[in-house]
C-alpha cells in the first residue's frame, strides 16, 4: 500500500473565484506532507482537491492534474467514487455517523457500501481498523454503543479507523486536531507517525510545533491579498522550510510574525 | 480617597415572597370570586374563573410590589400573562374533549364497531364500515403520497437546483394552499372522466386527500433533510459511497424520527377531512371493503351524515355522530402515540 502523489500545474475554483493558483508538488509515498500557512490561503481547498472531494461543492472545479502512482485522478472516465476508497479523509470536526455503534461506523464503508463480508472477515477488519487507529483498547467493550458517546478525542481516532477499514492507499487529514484537547492531540499525532509506515500522510494543521513534530516534508502556501488565489511559496524537507526558509514570507509565518 | 455610594444596596439578597402564597392568593381569590356570584345569584363557571384570576393577578402585584419590588412583580406579572394565554387557548381544547367523551362515551361500545348501518333504522346500528374506510382511504392516502412527497423532498434537497427545483418549490407551495373542497373535486372529476359519471369510490377519496397531505410530507421532509449536517454526507462521500446510498443510508436514517413525525401530522391534517370525502368517496350504509368500486363510508362523513340526516327517534343518530367523532379522536391519537414511538425507536442515538 501506499501511493505517490504527483500534482502538477493545479488551479482550483470555485464558480468564478479562482482559490488555488498554478501548484505543483510531489508527496513521496510512506512519508507526512504538511500543507501550512494562513487562514484562506487554500489548504483545505487543495487538500480537498486530492480525493476529488472538491467538486461535492455546486460549481467548483479544477484544472490541471492530479497523478497517482502515475494514473490521473482527474483523467476522463475517472470515477470520484473509486478514487475516494483509494484517498481517504479525516476532517476537522470529528463527525461519526450518530445513528451507527462504534463497530457499524468503523465498517460504515463496507456497509455503506453494500458489500457483502463474512462475520470473520468484518470481525477481523474491525480489530485491526480500531487497533491501527490506536483506539481498540479503549472501545473493545463498548463495540456496539453509539458512537456519539466516546469523547471528542476517540472519535478523531473513530474517524481515522473508519478510513482505515476502507483500506485507502492515502490518507488526508484537514487539521485533525484543532477541535481536541492536549492529550487527544497528542494521541493523534502519535498515531500519524504509524501511519505513516504503511501510507501516504498529508496534513493541513495551523499549529506550527505539530507540523515540525509530524511531518516529513513541508508546504508552505500563502496569499498575496484577500480575494486573490493562494499560491504554494516553499516546498521542502520540514527540517529545512523550519530552520533554514528560502522565502521570507515563510520565515515571517513561522516565526509567527503574520498568520 | 472618595468612596462612591451605591446606587443600588449591595446586598445579595432581597424579599421573596414563600413560595405556597402563590397557591394560597388563588385559592382565596377564586374561592371569594365563587362566594360573590353564589350570593348574587348568578354562578357560572367562567364568570367565577375569570374574576378570579383578575383579582388574584392584581393582589399577586401588590404584595409582590410591597415585598419584592419592582424587578420581580414585572417577572410575576409577565408569568401571570402567559400562563394565563396558556389557559386561555388550552379552554377550547378540554371543553371539546370533555363534551366528546362525554357524549360520545353513550354508544361508544361493542355494537357500534362491528355492525354498519345496513338495514338499520333508529337506535342500533354502529359505524364498522366508516371505521374500515376511513383507514382504507387515509392509508391509501398514506401510500400514495408519502413515498412521492419523500422522494420530492429528496430531489429538492439533495439533487434539484435550477428551473425544475424552483418550479417545485413553488408548486407546492401552491399545493398547500388548495382548499380541500377543491382536491375533492379534482379527484371526483379525474375518476369521473376516467371511469363515467357518478363513480365514487374509496380511491378516489384517498387521491382527494394524497392531494392534501403531499405538500406537507414534502415541506416538512424537506426541512429535516436540509437540517442534517453536511459533514455526515462528506463523511460517507470520503468513504467512497456514492452519492444514492449516501441519501440512502446516511441522510435518511439521520432525518427518520422527523419524517416519521411529519408523517405522522399529515395523516392527523388530512383524517378528519368531511368535504372531499363527501364528494370522492360518496357516503354508504354498508360495509365496502372494495376500494375500487362503489362509495365508501369514513368516519367524518359517517359524522356528518348522522347529523344532518337524523332520522328517528333523533337522539340514536346524534349518539352515534357523537362516538364516530370520539372514535376518530382516538385514532388520531393513538396514530400519533405509534408515530412517536416510531420516532423514539429511529432517533439518532446518544450515548451519554
Ligand atoms: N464552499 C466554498 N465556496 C466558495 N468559496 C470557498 C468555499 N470554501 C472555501 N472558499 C474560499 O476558498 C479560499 C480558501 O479557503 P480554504 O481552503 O478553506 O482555506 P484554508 O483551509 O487555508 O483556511 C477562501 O478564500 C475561501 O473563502
Ligand atoms: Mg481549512
């Protein structure tokens, strides 16, 4: 498991309004991106753009090409549907399905799905799913309470070991932690350097320490005025882009100056 | 250093009046109100609850004037005009449900829900054929139009935008505004052109009626749908379940315990309908169980026709005009109990 993602000469829009400008990146497989920068600077819109979940908005759409292991997400008779099961998604909030137990909202992709799969197999998948998210020794008696009972933190992590179970290639996380407390944070980012063992990570997060904590490599994007698109400024190892920005809109970002 | 004076004492505390003068001042006061129209020689039980409460609302404010000052005889005040607003509109209601079941309580037994009104003529008889068409034509009614005012309701939520969404809004609303005379006529008039003239039937009540409730299962779904959260349709989409099943198995089951509610109020609008049912569904004194063909007799009409058509003695067809009305209480509300339990059954679960 685990794919490359190769994003070349991207535009991102909603309706009329231009939000991403002209990006190009690559995220090596088995290693954490960590897309950074201002409030409306474009990364959640970016991220979005990697699973096709951009274009669930009325209007919005994209140009350029997203590539994974070489095949074009956005290539003609590409279905958005396929490509989600392959590039999974964590977002800010978590949202577990509030009519389905904890066991039903981590298979919530098999299920959902209508596939069929043998108790075994689902026994087997649950486990693992939760286990791989961190979570299974916290919830392995209460498999079929509601999922709206566990804290704000063991949902996150529900919500990771629910994209898990679809078994994704890549996995995308929209500041999965601004919404928990210290600890569940910690919980998390933990959890993202396991991850990263056997997929692809990228992360949008505003807290700095996390994105050197976590990440591999490092995106900065930023916006030259409001109502203007976001652009990607410096891309590099988090080590460099931390220590040593080549840009001095990055060094000001980080050093907490702006943003 | 100059010290400032309060303008107001820095006490925390304040009079309160005990809590039982509330309940004794009533008392006192509907008691004094009954002894003064007992003495005049004029009792009536509005008369009596009505000066008394006013009596009891103006000595309520000034003790608690004296005791509490101004703040709290303001609170009391607006708590006396409220509860009595509540009483007020609440009056209506109890009258009518007291002089139902009391009247209605006179035939309301074993006879009256087996036998129709076939061959009957004075006392006897009962209302078993308006029992079963009234729950032929509002459960044809139910069948017709809640899976199209779902689906419609789906369609405007989750797929409509454009001319064609707008268009629907629009038309259902216009939809809810048909008098239901007119929904009579039409169905009257569609099975008429369709099948001849003078064709009634159980059928034709239940379009008349589908007419009335399907604006409001689309209304009232749409606004559940439009209030589950967007992240529980992102959530499914970034699963990879495709948008249908999304709707399907995520949307749906979220808004259930609503729809089912909504449902639920629809049937209880249209069940007591008399004027389409008169003229789709016609009125009979015996039993039909064939939707299709012939008039169908319903509870409302069955209502309606003892009272204008009182044979005699008088008394037995008012009696029995009375227990229909009580009997199509009793279903509306024991539909709405099954609606709510439904409901409790299907809500989202909470864990805490
Ligand atoms: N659903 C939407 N419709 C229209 N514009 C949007 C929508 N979501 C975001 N935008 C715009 O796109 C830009 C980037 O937003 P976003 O990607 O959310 O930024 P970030 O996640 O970096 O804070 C902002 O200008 C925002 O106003
Ligand atoms: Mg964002």
């Amino acid at each position: 498991m685990s794919k490359r993602i190769d994003v070349t000469d991207l535009n991102v829009y909603y309706g009329d309004f231009k939000a991403v400008e002209d990006v190009s990146l690559t995220v090596e497989p088995r290693t954490v991106m960590a897309f950074i920068g201002p409030s409306g600077c474009g990364k959640s819109t970016m991220l979005r753009t990697l699973n096709r979940m951009h274009e669930v908005i009325p209007n919005a759409y994209v140009e350029g090409s997203v590539k994974l292991d070489g095949d074009d997400l956005y290539g003609p008779g590409v279905d958005p549907v396929r490509v989600r099961r392959q590039v999974g998604m964590v977002f800010q909030r978590p949202n577990p399905f509030p009519t389905m137990s904890v066991a039903d909202n981590v298979l919530a992709g098999v299920k959902l799905n209508n596939k069929r799969i043998s108790t075994s197999k689902s026994k087997e998948l649950l486990e693992n799913s939760l286990r791989a998210a961190n979570l299974w020794h916290e919830v392995k008696d209460r498999l079929d309470r509601p999922a709206s009972g566990l804290s704000g933190g063991q949902q996150q992590r529900l919500c990771i070991a629910r994209a898990l179970a679809v078994q994704p290639e890549v996995i995308l996380m929209d500041e999965p932690c601004s919404a928990l407390d210290p600890i569940s944070t910690l919980a998390i980012e933990d959890l993202i350097g396991e991850l990263k063992e056997s997929y692809t990570v990228v992360i949008v997060t505003h807290n700095m320490q996390q994105a050197a904590r976590v990440s591999d490599m490092t995106a900065f994007f930023n916006l030259s005025a409001q109502d203007k698109p976001g652009r990607l400024i410096e891309i590099g190892t988090t080590d460099k882009v931390f220590s040593n920005p080549d840009r001095k809109a990055t060094e000001d970002y980080i050093s907490g100056r702006f943003g | 250093m100059a010290t400032l004076t309060r303008a107001t004492s820095a006490s925390l505390t304040s009079g309160r009046l005990p809590s039982w003068v509330t309940g004794l001042l009533l008392s006192v006061a509907i008691l004094g109100s009954a002894t003064f129209f007992l003495a005049v020689g004029s009792p009536g039980l509005l008369r009596i609850l009505f000066t008394g409460a006013l009596i009891f609302a103006s000595v309520m404010m000034v003790a608690s004037l004296a005791v509490e000052g101004r703040r709290r005889a303001k609170d009391r005040l607006s708590g006396i005009v409220v509860t009595s607003a509540f009483v007020l509109a609440l009056l209506p209601l109890i009258s009518l449900v007291l002089s139902v079941v009391r009247y209605g309580s006179q035939r309301f037994d074993l006879q009256f829900f087996i036998y129709s009104m076939r061959s009957v003529v004075g006392e006897g008889g009962g209302a078993a054929h308006a029992i079963t068409g009234t729950l032929w034509v509002t459960g044809l009614a139910t069948v017709i139009s809640v899976p199209i005012g779902i689906l419609a309701a789906i369609y405007l939520v989750e797929y409509g935008t454009g001319p064609l969404a707008r268009s629907i809004t629009f038309f259902v609303d216009v939809m809810t505004g048909i008098p239901s005379i007119v929904a009579g006529l039409f169905a009257y008039s569609v099975f008429v052109l369709i099948f001849g003239p003078g064709t009634e039937s159980g059928l034709a009540g239940a379009v008349a009626l589908s007419v009335l409730m399907m604006p409001v299962v689309v209304r009232s779904t749409e606004e559940l749908l439009r209030v589950v959260p967007n992240e529980l349709r992102e959530a499914a989409y970034a699963l990879g379940v495709p948008k249908w099943l999304t709707v399907l198995k995520v949307v749906l089951p979220t808004a259930l315990a609503g729809i089912v509610t909504g449902v639920m109020l629809a049937v209880a609008r249209v069940i007591g309908e008399t004027a389409p049912l008169l003229i789709a569904a016609g009125f009979t004194q015996s039993l039909n169980n064939n939707p299709l063909s012939g008039p169908m007799m319903t509870l409302p009409v069955f209502v309606y026709r003892s009272y204008v058509d009182q044979g005699s003695p008088a008394s037995a067809y008012l009696e029995r005009a009375w227990a229909g009305a009580l009997t199509l209480i009793l279903i509306v509300m024991i539909l709405n109990l099954a609606g709510r339990l439904v409901a409790a059954r299907f809500a989202p679960k909470s864990g805490r």
